[in-house]
C-alpha cells in the first residue's frame, strides 16, 4: 500500500516522519498525472506546489488554520491531503469533485476561488473575522506570481499592513521573475532570520535603540536603513516591506525540509508576514516542465509520452479568432490586440508575434486593460480587447465609464462564452449577454458558425463604436465551406437572419444555441410540427421588424440562448414586443434558469439545465400540445 493511501486528513500526514515525505511527493505527482491524463485539468501548476502543499499540511492545522488558495487551479495536492483522494478520479467530472477549492466540498476548502488575485482579500477578511472571534488560529494565503499583476493584491496588502493583523501570504513565483536571486545563501538567511530568536532579539535591539537619550530615534533609523540595504541585497523584498509585511525569501519551493522549516519559523509571527516560494511549473513530469504553457489548461493526454489523444482536426473557436485577427491586421494598421495575461488562451500568439508592436498584453488586470484600449481608441486605433467571459465582469465598471459613454470604437472578443464545461461555475461566460446588452451604444452579437465569426469581427472592427463578439469554446462547425467566401463581408448592423420556415412554431435563437435550434426542427419535423428558425445575430440592437411581423403570422415562440434567462436574449425579446405593443402570442424562453451551473462535460450540461435540441422539442410539443 503506497503512503497517499494511508492519508485521509491531515492529522495522518502529521504521523509521517520528514524522510518519507518526498516519497509522498513522488507519490502525489503520479497520482495527479494519471487523473488529469484522463479528465483534463490543470496540471503544470499544480505539479509545480505538490511539496509546498504537503509543508503547509505538516505545519499547520488545517482545517483550524485557514488555508485560501489562488487562483485555485493549484489545489489538486489540497485535495489529495484533505479525504478526497478516494474521489480525485471523478476530478472535473458531472458530479464529482471541482476542479477548484469548493467550501460545500469540504471544510478544508477556506473559500471558493476560481477568479485571480483574491487570496490576500479572502485571507485578511478571514484574519480579522478570526480576531473579533478571539480565535487565534492561523490563516495562510497562497498567491501565485501571475495573480501578483492584478491591483486587488495590492489593495489587499495595503490593508493588511496598515491594521498589522496577522496574516501569512506565500507566493508562488513559479513563472514571472519577480528575482533572480534564488541561492543558498538567500535561502539561508531567509530560514535563519524568520526564527523566533531572531526575530525576539531583533525588536528587543529595536526597543533598546529607540531608548537612547537623545539619539534613539536617529540610531534606530540608521540601523534600520543598515538592514533594509542588507536585505536588499540578497532578496528582493522591500516592495513587501513597503507594505509593512515581513518578507523572507526568496526560498526553492521543492525542499520539504526547508519548507517545513521557514514555516515553523513564521508561523508564530504576530504581523503580516509575505514568504516567496520559488517553484518550477511541471516539476516532476517531463512534458509538462517542458511545456508549462500548453499542460497549464490541458485536455485528455497520454500520460506516457504526454501527447493529446481524441483530436479533432477542426480549429477552435479561439483559432479562428486568431487567424482572423491576423488577417484583419495586415490590412489595417490601426488594429490593436489587448489581452490579460491570456495571449495563447485567447488564440493571440500568431498576432503578437507577426505584429509584436501592436500587442499588449497587460496582465491580470482586466479593469485596466479595458481602460488602456479606451485611451488608444481615442487616438484613432481600433482596439480589440480579447478576454473570456467570465473574466470580462470584473471590468464593468471601465466598460461602462470608460467605453460606452463616449461610445468609443472599442472590440470585445468575449471568448468562452456560454457554458463552458469541466471548469465549472467559476469559468462559465453565462452572464455577458445580460449584463453587455443593458449598456447604452453597445452593440452585442453572437455568431452561429466559425464562417458568421468571421463576418462579425470584420464588422466589429469597422464599427465607430462599441461591440461586443461573443462566442463559445470548443470546435468550430466545419459544415457550410462554401460559405467562406463571404468571411470578409461585414454584416448589417441589427439584421437578422431566416434559416427556414414553417407555420407551427417559430423558434429564434441566438450564438451556438442556433444549430441546436436548427436540429430541434429537424427533430420536430419527424413529429409533424413544422418550425421557422431565425438566427438573430444580435442581441442588440434587436431585429425587431422581423421578429415582431414573424410572431404576428406565427403567435407561438420559442426563444434560446445559452445565458440566464434574466436580463437575456429571451427578455430582449419579451420587452421589444411589450415596447411595439405585439400581444396575443405565446412564449418559452429557454435558456440558464436563476442558478449557478456546475462542472461537467459541455454536452451533459447542456442536457441537465435543459438546453439543449431536445429541450426545444419538448417546449414545442407543449405548446403545440395545449393549443389543440
């Protein structure tokens, strides 16, 4: 039996002597490849923390001790240690465990992250929460180097130094080179100087400097200065001192021993303590150390040579939107790309590589980045900001103020829109069409096929002010080639589109949800119900003239759309009728009822929440059912 079998919590980690705790990281590391080889998951990262995670378990008492990851795409070892490696097959699986920390998945889970830069935020919340409670347990804040880029962490930290609560931040530098000074003998002084003796001496030789009659204050200053310039020296801290945290580091992030150490040391500190870990992502795994990019989001793969099994040859969506881009630039030289810390992601690596000058990729920082093409754009660029949905929201504030109400010519490519799969509640995009359509001068689309992408973009880019592309994840259709030859051609702002006719229903959708419309019919078809089909295009402005003169000939409607219902395409549909003063028709909207979707393949998903083809049939038939 191998140790990670005897590990049910982390009191049983504790019982494990020093010298078998590589082995179980060794242990760990098969574990996860072996899992997400077969699931999908994150695996560079979280190869990258598996002996950081066991230290923190061997020196704290979690759950007592609160321990918040982030972004949480590093948590599989957490999982692993805290009685659910029974389950970590079922990883990311309908039903099975998250791929990101959960609190209804275990009290060892201090806070659900899926978003960046929160960690600081949560952990001091928690701190303080702890303090009015008395509670003087520890809580542990793991941050990793990408979400550093992000203001929030900093906002973070300038609270946590400002009220000194007690707060453990450990960063994870496993990409970014935050310093290059990873030595021994950074390390060594970082081990020593984070001991209690030191520390204790070090105050007491504060106190007593600061007690000098006369020249306290000065001596104390000057020996402080003496320090700081040491410290800066040999590790790259005072930006964190800056902050008033005590910085160590930075310290190899793949020594136990020296983990367990540092943590021993600071865990007892009563202030703001910021520990920096260096780690290498895929560690242990030769494809993924190799290729930390590709294995940091990564489908089903083979574990022995890591080369990905069940290929389509189709391009994504995300491919198309690259190739596009490209395309579109080399014509005008006024496009701009702006990504957040997501070029490969959002299918840009092509564009900042053929044209590296008008590439921005600003980081984490969503809200800036939004700001940042608002700036160029009113010095004659087209900025075309490419963010995923779900990530999009924490820039409304900048789409509204910034974009919208000068109706500046600002493109957003909102990638994964709709329901994305195994990521979970977290990552989907089933937000944006609510939340885009209710802002004055946006113009919001959503394409059926990769051919209407295409067009859309070519349209976006021409537009004198602000829209909205959205469109899913996944593989794009492959059907229809020989509409390619319109791919250039812009489309009619507002105009929708009739794909066919029938007199029982009328069914119209918008995005990825209209082939499923389009099978619903063909479904409906065998069953005697004839259906017209309108591919809407746009969310806004609506194709009210068609839709409104359609429902009038054909009173019972079907709307679809892969967002919530509330505020939705559906809702758009309801309140253009309601302003035109069209009445005596019937309407299903379907679409994401007033809940949270969880993790899972796309197509079962789909299936659950109902919105799929077959979810069209059924409210066709009912409707057609209580009419006879």
């Amino acid at each position: 039996m191998g140790l990670l079998e005897t590990i049910h919590s982390p009191a049983d980690l504790k019982r494990l002597p020093r010298s078998r705790l590589p082995d179980l990281a060794r242990e760990i590391r098969e574990r996860i490849v072996g899992v997400v080889s077969k699931t999908g998951g994150h695996l560079a990262s979280n190869l990258g923390v598996v002996e950081l995670t066991i230290a923190i378990h061997y020196v704290f008492d979690i759950p007592t001790d609160k321990l918040v990851w982030d972004v949480g795409h590093q948590s599989y070892t957490h999982k692993l240690l805290t009685g659910r490696a029974d389950r970590f097959s079922s990883l990311r699986q309908f039903g099975g465990l998250s791929g990101f920390p959960k609190i209804t998945e275990s009290p060892c889970d201090a806070f659900s992250t899926g978003h960046s830069s929160t960690s600081i935020s949560a952990g001091l919340g928690i701190s303080c929460a702890k303090r009015l409670k008395n509670d003087d347990s520890r809580v542990i804040a793991v941050i990793g180097d990408g979400s550093m880029t992000a203001g929030l962490a900093y906002e973070a930290l300038n609270q946590a130094g400002a009220i000194h609560k007690e707060l453990i931040v450990i960063l994870n530098d496993n990409e970014m080179s935050i310093s290059p000074n990873v030595g021994a003998l950074s390390s060594l002084l970082s081990r020593t100087f984070s001991g209690k003796f030191i520390q204790d001496r070090r105050k007491e030789f504060g106190e007593l400097l600061r007690s000098l009659p006369k020249i306290g204050s000065d001596a104390y200053s000057l020996a402080k200065r003496a320090e700081e310039s040491i410290k800066a020296f040999v590790t790259p801290g005072m930006l964190f001192e800056a902050f008033n945290f005590e910085y160590f580091g930075p310290i190899k992030g793949h020594r136990i021993d020296q983990l367990i150490d540092i943590l021993e040391n600071i865990k007892n500190l009563d202030e703001p303590v910021l520990l920096h870990v260096a780690t290498t992502k895929g560690r242990g795994y030769g494809p993924a150390e190799s290729n930390p990019v590709y294995f940091h989001g990564v489908g089903c793969f083979d574990a022995e040579t890591g080369n990905r099994v069940n290929c389509s040859d189709l391009p994504s969506y995300t491919d198309v939107f690259g190739q596009t881009m490209v395309r579109l630039a080399e014509k005008d030289p006024n496009i701009i790309a702006v990504t957040a810390a997501m070029p490969e992601g959002t299918g840009l690596g092509p564009f900042s590589e053929k044209f590296p000058d008008r590439f921005y990729d600003v980081g984490i920082a969503e809200p800036h980045g939004v700001t940042f093409a608002a700036g160029m754009a009113t010095e004659g660029y087209k900025p075309v900001v490419t963010i995923y949905s779900t990530f999009l929201q924490r820039a409304y504030d900048q789409i509204i103020h910034d974009v919208c109400l000068e109706s500046l010519p600002v493109v957003f490519a909102v990638d994964r829109g709709g329901i994305v799969g195994e990521d979970g509640p977290t990552h989907h995009g089933l937000f944006d069409l609510s939340y885009l359509r209710a802002i004055a001068n946006m113009v919001v689309m959503a394409p059926m096929d990769e051919h209407e992408f295409q067009r859309m973009l070519v349209t976006a880019v021409n537009h004198p002010g602000p829209v909205a592309v959205r469109y899913p994840r996944g593989k794009v259709t492959g059907e229809n080639p020989e509409k390619a030859e319109k791919n250039d051609q812009p489309l009619a702002i507002g105009k929708a589109e009739v794909l066919c006719s029938g007199d029982d229903i009328l069914i119209i959708a918008v995005g990825h949800s209209v082939p499923e419309a389009v099978k619903a019919r063909q479904m409906l078809a065998h069953k005697g119900i004839s259906a017209t089909v309108v591919n809407a295009r746009f969310v806004k402005p609506l194709d009210t003239e068609l839709i409104s003169g359609l429902i009038q000939k054909i009173p019972r409607v079907i709307t679809v759309e892969e967002n919530v219902l509330d505020g939705g395409f559906g809702s758009a549909v309801l309140e253009a009728m309601a302003d035109t003063g069209i009445a005596g028709f019937r309407i299903t909207r379907i679409g994401i009822k007033d809940t949270f979707v969880t993790h899972g393949a796309k197509s079962v998903l789909r299936k659950h929440y109902e919105v799929d083809a077959d979810a069209v049939v059924r409210a066709a038939e009912a409707m057609c059912r209580d009419l006879t």
